[in-house]
C-alpha cells in the first residue's frame, strides 16, 4: 500500500494544501464516494513489457508516479482527489486488464471529472479502453489519442502485450461495428517496422512522427489538422501517454528509451487544446492514463516528476476549460 505523505505548508491554509493533504483513500463500490473527484487508479503490471522484449520493472510505476505527485500544489479548490489504489497483474494480464477496467468504468460512472490510470506498461490502455466503453452511453463514439514512439498495433503473437492495446481496439471496433478513431502522435520511423506502418495505413490511423513534431513552428498546426477531424466525429475522449514518447535524457525510466522524442510542452500544449475543445467539437474527455513508468531505470526521479507534472497539467486542463 502507498502511504500518501509530503510537505505541509500550515501557515498558508487552505491554500497551501497539496496532493497529498487532498487526497481520499477509498476502495471501489463505495457508494458517492468519488462524485466531483478527480480519481486515480494504478496498474502495477510489467507482463505486456515482458511479452513485448521491453526492460520489466514498470509494476512499480504507479507508485512512483504518486511519490512525485504528493507535493504538487492543490490549485482546484472545487475538486475533491480520490485514489482507489492498484490493480495488479501477477500471472493473468488479461484478468487483471479486465479487473482495472471495472475499476475504471466505476470511476467514470460516479462522476464527471477526470479519471487518471497510472503504469504500469502501455497494457494498461487495453483496460483502460474496455472501461471507458463499459460506461459510455450505448451509442457514443470513442476516440484515442495516443502520445507515443510506437503505434502499439501489433498482432498478438501468440501474447497480447505493450505492444498490442490499439490493435485490440481496433479489433473490438470490428466486432461491434464501430468505427475506429485513432490517433498516434510522436511515432518514431526508426521504432516501427514496415508492417506497422502498413497497418496504420489501412486501418486510418492518423499519426504524425516525431520529426514532424520537433519542427516548433508548424507542430501545433500539424496537430490541430490532423486531430480536428476525428474530435468532430467522437462522444467520448480517451487519451493515453507513453513516457517513451520523450528523449531518453528527460524520460530515462522506461521500457523503451528514444532516441529523439517529442517536447512536454508540446503534449502539454495540446492536452489544453483537447481540453479547450470539447466545448467546439461535443465531446467529454473524461479519461486518461500515463505509460510504462518503470522506476528501475529512472535518473533523480526525472521520469516520475515528468509523469506527474503531464497528470497536473491534465487535471488543470480539464479544470481550466470546463
């Protein structure tokens, strides 16, 4: 169990409370427990990065992501935060995907404020997409927005894995009929193979690479044309970030290191345009989970401090434009 604690500044009151002083430790089923909460849920599982080759150690991501967020600042006075601990994979990734989507689709069914999934390996946005579509309304589109050196649309061979969550989305839009609205931003061409892109290709994945993304002047036009037509077309916004989306020198605590990456102020630039939009287009985002946090590999918590600091922003998005 994590044990919430930190810096407590008494002499500012109210307003110098942080996570860890706001934070309600609750379990799931705890009836209006979570309504006006931003809530947490982690998944301790490393067994999708070790079926996809990848460095294990991303079970204790959760954790160290909340180790980082304890002594963020509290800046919403309107919202609660609940946290209702870890799921964890030992031997059945997809029993313990199933169980933290449960636990998702009850967070979002409690209330209308963020619900944020904390890796754990990108495995976790398999759970994370199941949950969002157990809670939806029947007919309500789902759209992904994936910030990510790699598409994560492999074929299960014979596992699925790290590698697998968005071809297991799509696949699941076969079976029910609906469309597939995905989105992949920060794709490195050195970390795909050919197939992948193929696929991408075929099953519309909209996607723009790293290097196309490294060019300041032109990244956020890049994203608003190629992102604006799907928001258009969706009810309900899931978006996910893998920490292997950013140079190994800012994100070293991952299962897979890059080379390049793309900017934080970039991801954070366009959580708020997500944000911003949903007004304009029609759409809720009410979901979002941060990536292969793997602790083992991390250098002075640099990778940790990053996931949190994309979590705050995430929240005072949402917070900012609602």
């Amino acid at each position: 169990m994590f044990k919430w604690q930190g810096r407590i500044d008494s002499e500012d009151g109210i307003e110098g409370l942080r996570w860890h002083q706001k934070v309600n430790e609750l379990e799931v089923g705890e009836d209006n427990s979570l309504a006006n909460a931003v809530t947490l849920v982690g998944f301790e599982s490393d067994l999708g990065v070790a079926f996809n080759k990848g460095r294990v150690g991303a079970a204790a991501g959760p954790n160290a992501i909340r180790q980082a967020l304890a002594n963020l600042p509290w800046h919403w006075p309107s919202a609660a935060l609940a946290d209702l601990g870890n799921v964890t994979a030992k031997e059945n990734l997809a029993q313990a995907q199933t169980q933290y989507a449960d636990a998702i689709c009850y967070a979002l069914k409690q209330n209308d404020r963020l619900v944020i999934g904390l890796g754990g390996g990108h495995e976790i946005a398999w759970g994370s997409y199941q949950g969002l579509f157990n809670a939806k309304p029947e007919s309500a589109r789902i759209g992904v927005i994936n910030f990510d050196a790699h598409f994560d649309l492999r074929k299960p061979s014979p596992n699925t894995s790290s590698g697998t969550p968005f071809r297991q989305v799509y696949d699941h839009c076969q079976l029910h009929d609906t469309p597939f609205h995905y989105a992949c931003l920060g794709v490195s061409k050195a970390a795909n193979t050919p197939a992948l892109f193929n696929f991408a290709n075929t099953s519309n994945t909209r996607y723009l690479t790293d290097v196309a993304l490294n060019d300041e002047s032109l990244c956020m036009q890049r994203i608003d044309e190629l992102l604006s037509p799907m928001l258009k077309d969706i009810d309900e916004l899931y978006v996910t970030v893998c920490l292997d989306a950013f140079p190994a020198a800012q994100a070293p605590g991952v299962s897979a290191p890059s080379a390049l990456g793309i900017s934080p102020t970039l991801v954070i630039n366009t959580l708020h345009f997500l944000a911003q939009h949903q007004s304009t287009y029609g759409y809720q985002w009410r979901l979002c989970d941060v990536a292969e946090m793997n602790p083992n590999y991390d250098i002075d918590s640099r990778t940790a401090k990053l996931a949190a600091r994309l979590i705050f922003e995430a929240v005072d998005a949402i917070s900012s434009h609602t």
